[in-house]
C-alpha cells in the first residue's frame, strides 16, 4: 500500500481516535463476561456451552483480524475500517432483538467479524504512520485504551445487567458508529493497489484456527486430525502461492514465533481470569453482576493508568525489560489467584490488578517488537498473524477455564477454582521460559553484529 504522506507526529491524532473505538470493542467483550452468569442461567447452559459466547467471539476475531490487516496491502485502512465497523454496528442491532441462544450466538460471531478490523488495523496504522521514537508511546495508548475497556465493561455490563437486561448491553456497542465520519476527517488517504488476496489460505487459515479449539473444547480426534490436515494444507499453499495469505517467512522466523508464543499465553490467561472470575464470585461469593462489575474495576482502572507511563518506559528502556515485567506481574496474578482467591473476593481484586497491568504491558512490548525485529513490508502480515494468535489465545483461556471448572459439580465451591487457578501458573512458567530464550538469543545475535562490524 503506498503512502501519501510519511511517518508523523500529526498521526497521533489519529491514533486517540482509534483508541476510543477499541475501547467500544474491548468493552463488548468484558459486559458479556460479567453477564454469562445470568445467561447460563437463562437459556439452562453448561459453563462449557456458555464459554463459547466468549471463545466463539474470539474465535472469529482471530480469523477476521489477519483477513482484515493482510487487506490493509491492497485497500486503504479507513476504508476496511468502515466495513467493519458497520457489520459490527448491525450485528448489535440484532444482537439486541435476539432471544434464544442460537440468535444471540450468531449477534456475538457477526459483532466479532466487524469488531476484528479495529484492534489489528490499529495497529498497523501505528506501524505504518508514528515514528519509531513515539511507536511505544502509541502502542501503549492503543493498550490503555483496552485496558479502560477491560475495567468500564464489567461497571457497565454489571449495572446493564441487574437494572435492564443482557440485551440493553448491545445498545451500548452500537456507538461505534458515530467514529466513522471523524476517521474520514483525520485519516490520511491512500490509495488502492492492485494484488491478489488469497481467499484459499485465509479458509484454512480459519478452519485450522476452528478446529484447534473444537479439540481443546472436546477432546474430539476427529477435530485434532482435521486441524493437523488444515493447517498442513495451509502449509502446502503458502508456499506454492505468490502472495499467500500468511507469509511463510513469518512462520521460519523463531523469534518472532517466541513472542508470539508469549503473547498467546498472555491472552489465555488474561481472558481465563475474565472467565472464572465472575463465576467464583457469583457461586462462592454471592456477589450480583455490578458488585463482580466494580471488583473487577480498579485493576483495569491501574492498568489504563499506568499504559501511559509503560509507552514512555518502553520508548526509554527497551521492550525487552517491559517483557520481562509484564512476565512477574501475570506470575503474581497467578499465584494470588491459586493461594488467596478463595480468601475474599478483594483478594480477587488485587489479583486482577496485577493481571490487568501485567496484560498490558505485554500487549504494547511485545507488539513493538514485532514492528522492531520484522523488516517493513512484513509489519503488517506480522502484526496480523500476532493478533490472530492472541485471539486464539483468548478463546483457549475461556474454554480451557470451562473445561477445568466442570471437573467439579455446581454450585462450585472454592476448592473447584484450585485446578484451573493452578494451570495458569503452569502457563506463565512455560511463557517465562520462552521469553528468557528469546532475550537470550537476541543478545547473542546482536552482539555477533557487532563483532562482525
């Protein structure tokens, strides 16, 4: 896609504007979380059944954001912008008329088609747009402004809930809207390329993506033969095709695959949290949807907070540190909510203080590394692939939560949280590692650079 204009400060004008409207997107998914208490309730749901409230949304997310970003090539963004946020918009509406499980599954799958184009488009408009110098910086806004949305959508979801009904949550998203004519005013304009999307390998892309968390959510070896067959034919096609739909040198690339492999434990433990959290202090705690809605508040306010001054930090000392601090903040997150969240639900809540922060430090860090290791004309594709991966790892934290929560029988005590509490830490444990490899071979890379020069 060629520019019209270079790298800018101006820019960053534009990157509030798309801050708001994630903010929107993120907060839709919090408002359900908050709800899906009173949603199993409703349509006589298994914590299993209702998870895919969640995890189907994330699901869709992960396939549409990489169809959404690799578009970004041959469309200008404002304009894939404006799709999605229509679909998204509609989707709302229907969302709000829906009464059975089915419509409101097919309101939350159509919202996540539409949704997908905001975060990663985001992104790479920061990428493609803001100076290295102030990239951090944006990056970070971008990750404060879904941290507010983590921390207003359960107030607000709660409150929507208890005084109207889960449906008045939909009234909320479709606000969004109203963004569409202030990008057309504050967003450059590009011009369309001609190229060739393949349409072939983003099916597999998704059907691969699909089928992964059919087997998590089952434990079905058909599911597990299909994404295995899949993802070897998406194999086989991207490296046969011109331009192919992810970009095989993505995949080769072992550093890349360490941060993303980091981020995709980030995200399955941030929204594995956001799973069990309303359902502990419902069934344990007795706790209505705005009381789960205001414990959760405060962690997601620090973290908003602080994405500020982590953009600053990043842009003076490094992703790398910002990392590794986002690594011992999901730690203890994890470690608090194992031990002490059968204590009291304000252990709870200073547990998803630390998980809020933690999270959002990792997203705006590691997605500036991405842009910092990857050559240019990969930023996109890997930025791409990156939020696909995230949003996977989003829907394995609510499902395998689920999964690990049905072990026992309802109503849950504390004692059934343990076993899920405790496969976080096993995460986080695998994600440090891997991020301790990663730093490893990054500094013995750049000193080999050096030597040689």
């Amino acid at each position: 896609m060629p520019l019209t204009s270079r790298p800018s400060q101006e820019h960053f004008r534009t990157v509030f504007i798309l801050a708001a409207t994630i903010l929107i997107v993120v907060m839709n998914t919090t408002m359900f979380n908050i709800a899906l208490p009173n949603i199993l309730k409703d349509f006589s749901l298994m914590p299993s059944e209702g998870a895919w409230i969640v995890s189907g949304y994330s699901i869709v997310l992960a396939i549409f954001t990489i169809t959404f970003t690799r578009l970004s090539d041959y469309m200008p963004i404002r304009t894939l912008l404006t799709i999605g946020i229509c679909i998204f918009s509609l989707s709302s509406i229907i969302g709000f008329l829906a009464d059975s499980y089915l419509w409101l599954l097919i309101a939350r799958l159509c919202q996540a088609a539409g949704a997908a184009s905001i975060p990663g488009l985001s992104m790479v408009f920061a990428g493609r747009y803001i100076p290295m110098t102030r990239r951090g910086s944006a990056y970070a806004l971008i990750a404060s402004a879904t941290s507010l949305g983590f921390g207003l959508g359960p107030v607000i979801g709660g409150l929507i809930t208890d005084y109207l009904d889960w449906n008045y949550l939909f009234i909320v998203t479709i606000m969004v809207f109203i963004v569409i004519p202030v990008l057309y005013k504050f967003m450059p304009v590009e011009k369309a390329e001609k190229g060739h999307f393949d349409v072939i390998g983003a099916l597999l892309s998704g059907i691969s993506a699909t089928m992964f968390l059919l087997y998590i959510s089952t434990l079905t070896s058909y599911y597990l033969l299909g994404g295995l067959l899949s993802a070897s034919l998406l194999w086989w096609r991207i490296n046969r095709t011109k331009s192919p739909f992810i970009q095989p040198e993505l995949v080769k690339n072992s550093h890349y695959r360490r941060i993303v492999f980091t981020s995709y434990i980030g995200f399955t433990l941030h929204f594995a949290v956001l799973f069990l959290m309303p359902i502990m202090l419902e069934q344990v705690y007795g706790r209505g949807a705005a009381a789960i809605g205001f414990i959760i508040f405060p962690g997601a306010m620090l973290s908003a907070a602080a994405a500020i001054y982590v953009g600053r930090l990043i842009d003076a000392y490094g992703n790398i540190k910002i990392l590794f601090l986002s690594q011992v903040l999901l730690m203890i997150s994890a470690f608090i909510f194992f031990f002490l969240a059968g204590k009291s639900p304000y252990m709870i809540m200073i547990a998803y203080m630390f998980t809020s922060f933690g999270f959002s430090s990792l997203s705006s860090s590691s997605t500036n590394e991405v842009s910092r290791i990857l050559p240019k004309e990969q930023i996109g594709a890997g930025i791409g692939l990156k939020q696909q991966m995230q949003f996977i790892g989003s829907a394995t934290g609510s499902v395998l939560a689920g999964i690990l929560l049905e072990f026992s029988a309802q109503p849950y005590t504390a004692e059934n949280f343990i076993l899920p509490f405790g496969s976080l830490i096993v995460l986080m444990t695998a994600s440090t590692l891997v991020l301790w490899l990663y730093s490893y071979k990054i500094r013995r890379l750049e000193f080999v650079q050096k030597t040689d020069i």
